[in-house]
C-alpha cells in the first residue's frame, strides 16, 4: 500500500520494512529478515539526510547480527564493521551506548572468525565505554562483556585473569537479578567452575558447579533438563576425581537417569559418555563386572551413533575394556578389544605420534606381560615408550615413566625366566 501511494524512497517504507525484519528475525525466518533488512536499508540510504544516519548505523548492526545467526561471520564483522564507521562519524570521540554494543558484538564476532586476540582488543573498548557510560553501576550490557572477556582471556591460556572476568560478571548479575534464579548466573557458575577445575582446584570447583545446579533446579523445577543433566556429570567427574567416587557414581546415575527421560530410546552421544564415567567410576570401586557392563553399553550406543566411522570415543572405550578385562584375567578377550583399539587409532593418526596411540601400545605390552609373553610385551612398551618420549617434552612425564618402569619390569621378569629356563635345560635328563 506504501509503495503504491508513496515514493518508493519514502521514510514510512523503510520503517515498515525494517518492522517487517524484526517480525521475521522473532518467528524465526532468519533469511527473509535479511531480506527486509537489506531492502530497508537501500530505502532509507537512498532518501537519506543527516537525521538518518543513525537508522544506517542501527540496520547495519541488525544485519550484523543476522548475518551471524545464518553463519555468515565475515559478512556479519563487514556490516558490524560499517555500522561502527557510521556511529563514529556522528558521535566523534564521545562515548556511546550503540557503540559499545555495536563493539561488543564485533569483538564476539571477529574471535568466532578465528582471530581472538584482536576479539579481546575490541571487548575491552567496549568494556572502557560502558565502564564510562555507566560507571560503577551492575548493567547487563558491561555484565555480557565481563563474561565474553572471560571465556576469550581463558581460551587464550590466561585462566586466571578469567576467572576474574567471570567473577565480576556473576556479582554484577546478581546485583541485577537478586534471589531470582536466572539462566545467566547459572551459566556463568558453570565456567567458573570448568575453569577453576582446569587450573586444578576442583574443591572451588564443586562449590561453583553445586551453585549452578541449585540455580537452575530453582530455575527449572521437577522438570528435567538438559543443562542440570550436563552439571550433574560434571559434578560427577570432580567428586569422583577428588576422591569421593561413591558421591561420583551418585552424580553420574542422576546425570544418566535424566538424560535417558530427555531422549528416550534414542543413542545419544551424551549417555555414551556417561555410560563410559560410570564404567570408570565401577572399576574404581572395585566393581569391575559391573564396570565392564557400563563400558559394553557405551560402545554399543557410539558404534550406533558413528556406524562404520573410526571414532575416538570408541577407540577410548575399547582400550578400558582391554585393560579391566586383563585385570580379571580374560586376557585373550582383553587383547582382542586392545588391537581393535589399536587399529581405529591407526585409521584416525596414521603414522603419527598421539598420546592415545601411545597408551594403548602401553596397554597391549602389559596385557601380553599378564599372558607370559615376555617379547611381545617388550616390543609395544618399548614402541609406546619412543613414542611418549617424541610427545612429551617433560622425561619426568607420569605417563612416560610409567611405560618407562613397566619396561624395565617386564626385561627383569624375561631376563629371570630365561635363566630359569637355561637352569631347567641344565638338569633335565639326557
């Protein structure tokens, strides 16, 4: 009706358009709101006067954003990019709440794009800016910035400055959000948490991983969840690696049971995995027929999932199978689990060194030590061993001195049988 009674160029159709983008961007029709964004733009452009710019700058940016969803990176940093260019020639050096925003997201962008150190140079502008803007006061803008900056700065190997971003991001949060339960700190709890069990204190750990499973039970209610299904397993891996492996299997069964309610009969890699903890925590325990049962039932879910694949989840899981059946003593079915493991890594690294490759070399030497042959076992732990020794710069590596001790094991126990053998041969009977 606007174009047929009005100049195509008229600043009601761009309006109406640049709506009409946002309705589609809400139901979820990503490509038709480019569209209209896209067209409101060439409207608003072609009628343009100074007053005008702004609506330039604000298009630019929701094409930006746009362009992100659809998973147009370079484009969505062009127009984010522009939309900056713009801002800036209308507000020169002042600071300014769209340029911020409009920072924030090209910084979030260009480190999606693959160059994260020039993504936290952008963040930090845009943080300096809302700092200035807002001052001392919790705002949910400088708050999503403090916890890009975390994840970004911790990504990059600083953990701990991090965990400082994060940390300043939770209190700011809570000062906006209260005793409400929201999905913001839960989320920011479970970094922290990651993080801090990354830099070794899994008892802080815990604690941030016990508060976000708290908020998003208060959150969520009875109802299961993906996200508390992910925390409970997370919980169950710190607790069991600090040594609570019965508060561990407690986790992992919850974590399990809740997952198995989200997907029904359906494989899902997330059981797997878990199945996969359960087994390890079984083991751990002093189960080992109830560990070999959990692990059974992880790898036939992953082989399910990745058919005829070579997958490394599986390579993982039947190199656990081989070792706790050589402890049981079914050493022939322990090393038939082992070379198959053997062969998938092969298909996966080829020739290449790769600490899994190394470990279940490792793993067939001390099976075939268990089977009483002595040379074979020498051979795979003296190829692991080489192969540790090209990995790991550290010669005190625990995992090449393990190898390294077994090795020496096992020429102790050959160089004794042999003896004991020439002894043998010496008093038999001519």
């Amino acid at each position: 009706m606007l174009r047929q009674g009005q100049d195509g160029n008229h600043p009601d159709i761009g309006l109406t358009l640049r709506s009409l983008g946002e309705l589609s961007q809400q139901e979820g029709d990503l490509k038709k709101a480019k569209e209209y964004f896209n067209e409101a733009l060439t409207v608003t452009r072609s009628g343009i006067s100074d007053k005008d710019d702004h609506k330039v700058a604000e298009m630019l940016h929701s094409l930006g954003e746009l362009s992100q969803q659809t998973g147009d990176l370079k484009g969505g940093i062009r127009f984010l990019q522009e939309s900056l260019n713009v801002q800036r020639s209308l507000h020169g050096d002042c600071d300014h709440r769209g340029i911020a925003a409009t920072l924030q997201k090209l910084g979030d962008l260009t480190a999606q794009n693959g160059d994260p150190k020039q993504g936290i140079v952008l963040l930090q502008e845009s943080l300096r800016m809302q700092r200035s803007l807002y001052g001392d006061r919790a705002h949910p803008s400088t708050a999503a910035t403090l916890q890009k900056l975390g994840d970004l700065t911790a990504q990059g190997g600083d953990t701990k400055q991090g965990i400082q971003f994060l940390q300043e991001s939770l209190r700011m949060q809570r000062s906006l959000h209260g005793d409400r339960a929201h999905p913001g700190i839960a989320a920011t709890l479970q970094k922290l948490g990651d993080l801090n069990s990354r830099s070794g204190d899994l008892k802080q750990a815990i604690k941030f991983l016990q508060e976000s499973l708290q908020v998003q039970r208060s959150e969520h209610g009875e109802r299961d969840h993906p996200g508390i299904a992910t925390t409970l397993h997370k919980l169950g891996d710190l607790t069991a690696q600090s040594g609570d492996l019965k508060q561990g299997m407690q986790f992992f069964q919850e974590s399990l049971r809740m997952q198995r309610s989200l997907h029904g009969d359906c494989d899902h890699l997330g059981i797997a995995i878990t199945l996969h903890k359960l087994g390890d925590v079984a083991i751990l325990r002093g189960d080992s027929k109830q560990g070999i049962e959990f692990l059974q039932e992880s790898l036939k879910m992953q082989r399910s999932l990745h058919g005829d694949r070579n997958h490394a989840g599986v390579a993982i899981t039947l190199r656990k199978l081989g070792d706790v059946m050589a402890q049981t003593g079914d050493v022939a079915q322990a090393l038939e689990k082992l070379q198959e493991s053997a062969e998938v890594n092969r298909s996966l690294y080829g020739e290449k060194d790769h600490p899994n490759v190394a470990d279940v070399l490792h793993s067939l030497g001390k099976a075939n030590q268990r089977a009483g042959d002595f040379e074979q076992a020498e051979k795979f732990l003296e190829q692991s061993l080489r192969m540790k020794e090209s990995l790991f710069a550290d010669k005190k590596h625990p995992s090449l001195r393990l190898t390294s001790n077994l090795v020496d094991q096992v020429r102790a126990l050959a160089q004794m049988l042999g003896i004991a053998q020439w002894h043998c041969l010496r008093l038999a009977p001519t």
